[in-house]
C-alpha cells in the first residue's frame, strides 16, 4: 500500500486519527447481521487491537445504491467537513451492476478534493461475487480504479482479488463470506476484509511487518 504520510504523523505525534469510509452499499453494511458486524465498525476494532493507546475514531459514510457521480455531490457535507486524516473510499460497485461507466475523471476530481485537505486516501474496488465475475466489465472496472489510484498517486485496497483469493486460492465457498444476496459480505466476510485492510493500514503507517494477519476462523 502506498504511504499514508498524514495518519503515520498522527500516530507517532500521538493525535486522534479519524477515518471516513466512503461508499455505497457495501460500506454502509448490507448483509451485515448488525451495523456493529459492517467492515468500518469492524475496522474501528481492528485497529484499536493494534494501536490500543490511540484515539482512532472510523466514521460510517456509506449510502446504499450510490455511484461515484453522486458521492462527489455530497463530498463537502459527509467527508470535507469532518476534516478526516484518512478516507477509505469504495468505489465501482454499481457502475459494474448497472453497466453504467465509471469515469476516471469523477475518482480523480474526488481524490483531489480530499487531497486538498491534507486526507490520506485509499481507493477499495468492488467485492468479488457471482454478479461481478460473470460479466465481462468486473476487470476493466478494477483496472479503471486501479489506474486512477496510481495517476493520483493514492493507495488502493484490492478487495477483488482479496476475496478471489479466499474462493480459488483458500478454496472458501462463496456462501463462506457472502450474504444470502449472493452479492454483499456476510458478517465473516466484512470481520475478515476489515482486518485485511486494518492490517494493511498498521503495516504501512507503522513501517512494520510484523502487525498480526491470517482470516478469522471460517465455517466452511
């Protein structure tokens, strides 16, 4: 992951971090049995575990059914404002279900504006489910995110293939971390993607590898 340079100085002058996480359905918490069980409050604990004298406070600004175009609409109220150190922004997700494009100028102008106030920023392309991988979009709009990260030299989260991963590589079947839907994360899957990225996070403003990692005990 790319440096995170404001959170790492929070952290080692010992201030309060805040975290925005941005997003649509998926950040907000559908499929989730609770909001506890959605990936920021998940995250919020994942990082306490690691930094447990820090005040790291994760603010839950997922809307469900949103588009990129629509979230720039409401940036000043639900992200500008709050003056985060860090904003997790996911992205892609209804563009690919509505065959709608996801243009690199909408994420560019976004990660400028946060930018502009000094937030780190991580982009988090879409879940890998069943309504994803079978249509011929899912990697196109993953490269689109990916390179919109790089042109605005931001960090990027690859949630696809984390969770390709689990199904091909760890041999998890789907219903393993995805809800009924077939489309969003179960509790295991947002507990476990939660502590991916919250591992990622330590590692990188901490410079360290040695932050623990691995996947919650599944049922399979």
């Amino acid at each position: 992951m790319a440096p995170l340079a404001r959170t790492a100085q929070r952290i080692a002058d010992r201030l309060p971090v805040k975290i925005v996480a941005l997003g649509s359905s998926s950040t907000y918490g559908v499929g989730a049995s609770t909001t506890a069980a959605s990936y920021p409050s998940r995250l919020a604990e994942q990082l306490a575990l690691g930094l447990p004298d820090q005040q790291i406070t994760v603010l839950n600004r997922g809307i469900n059914g949103e588009e990129a175009t629509q979230t720039l609409s409401r940036l000043d109220a639900d992200v500008i404002a709050e003056r985060p150190d860090l904003v997790l922004w996911q992205i892609g997700t209804n563009a690919l279900l509505r065959k709608i494009p996801l243009e690199p100028n909408s994420l560019l102008e976004g990660m400028t504006r946060m930018k502009k106030i000094g937030a780190d920023v991580v982009l988090i392309d879409p879940q890998y489910a069943p309504r994803f991988f079978a249509t011929r979009d899912a990697e196109r709009i993953v490269s689109i995110i990916s390179a919109a990260s790089s042109a605005a030299h931001v960090a990027m989260f690859h949630r696809f293939a984390l969770m390709r991963r689990w199904h091909e590589i760890d041999r998890l079947p789907l219903k393993t971390f995805l809800s009924w839907d077939g489309l969003h994360l179960n509790d295991w899957g947002y507990a476990c993607f939660a502590k991916s990225l919250g591992t990622a996070i330590l590692e990188t403003v901490m410079g360290s590898k040695t932050v623990a990692s691995g996947l919650p005990t599944a049922r399979r």
